[in-house]
C-alpha cells in the first residue's frame, strides 16, 4: 500500500486523516458515514494537512477504534487493520466497508443516534429523505412508482430548472411535508431524481 500517494489524494468521500483518536463519538460519526455511503479509509497518524506524523500507542488507536465501532456505532462496524511504517513512523490503515445493512447510527455527544453520510470530505448529518432511501435500499420488493399529477409536476418543473428542494416542492404544488418527502423517496429511489446533499442544503435534480 503506498501510503504517500494516498495521502496526495487528500481527504475525500472514501478518505479521512485523522492524526490520533481522542473521541469514540467523532470517529464512529465518520466511519458511520463511509459505511452508510461506499465505504472508505482511515489513516491514523496523518494530520489534516497531510503531514505524517506518526501513531505511538498504535493498541490504544485500534481499542478506540473497537469501541467506536462496536458501541457507538449501530447495527456494529467491523473495521479492517493494516500497519505500515512510512519513513519510519508507523500509520494505522482501518478499512470500513460499504454495508449492506443500511442505515448505521452513530452515538453523538448529546446522547442521541443520529445518521451520517458523506459528503465530499466532510461527514454530515443526513436528512429524513436520505435516511428513508437508507432504509428502502435493503429492500429487494423494488418501488412502485404512483405516476400521478404531483410526480409529472415535479419532473416537468425539473425539465424547466435545474434543481428544487423540499420547501419549493411544498410551495408549488401546495403538500405537506411528510407527503412531499414519500414523493421524493420514491422517486430518488426509481433512480428518477438525484439527491445532493451539502452542509448547508439538500436539493434535487432529474438524473
């Protein structure tokens, strides 16, 4: 594994730097997000400006790795280890695969489980739409589509701009919430609209 040509890619959607483990609550967010997105990477013992640094207790690195994973991560994750000394200092590789048990939560500070998926470099919280396609992926009965004048005036306004979010969705056709949300899962899920989510807005396009 060459660790500095890694490193070169940066901190990615599949790829985070992290120079030392000092909260499970922070790193079971992250390792969450790679599994309920396509999986990802740890290096332990990078800073965040790619600078090797080094792991110096490398069993206390994987034990907080363990108990992130196992107790404030749920359903549990079964990270994967490598040990590779780069210029001889040594770097913790832990590999989080894609789950297939979609979503996971992750224990946050204030006690309550929350779901997290990524977004670029950064873990964010996900969205009650984004957790309902979570939950809805597992499902093999597949979705079907209710064709009516509220989904052709969605598309038909997608034709005519380039993205809508939830609230301008409500607005234009005059729904509720919950009702507006079912009508996206279904359709992000028909693989009719796209989902994007940032950190300061979640909004929808034609795919």
């Amino acid at each position: 594994m060459n660790i500095k040509r890694l490193i070169l890619d940066g901190e990615t959607v599949t790829q985070d730097f992290k120079k030392t483990i000092t909260s499970c609550e922070k790193i079971a967010k992250t390792m969450v997000s790679f599994a309920n997105n396509k999986g990802g990477r740890l290096l332990i013992g990078i800073a965040d400006d790619g600078s090797i640094k080094g792991v110096k207790d490398e069993e206390e690195e994987r034990y907080m790795i363990t108990k992130a994973a196992h107790f404030f991560a749920k359903p549990a994750l079964e990270p994967s280890f490598e040990e590779v000394y780069v210029d001889d200092k040594l770097v913790v590789v832990v590999e989080i695969p894609e789950s297939d048990i979609k979503p996971h939560y992750a224990l946050s500070d204030d006690g309550k489980w929350w779901v997290y998926v990524r977004v670029k470099d950064k873990s964010v919280l996900a969205s009650k739409i984004v957790v309902d396609v979570l939950k809805r992926s597992n499902d093999d009965k597949g979705v079907l589509i209710e064709y009516s004048s509220k989904e052709k005036a969605l598309l038909e306004y997608l034709e005519l701009h380039d993205r809508i979010t939830v609230k301008e969705y409500c607005e234009l056709l005059n729904l509720s919430r919950r009702r507006a949300q079912r009508i996206m899962v279904n359709l992000v899920l028909s693989g009719v609209v796209r989902v994007h989510t940032n950190e300061k807005e979640e909004f929808y396009t034609a795919a």
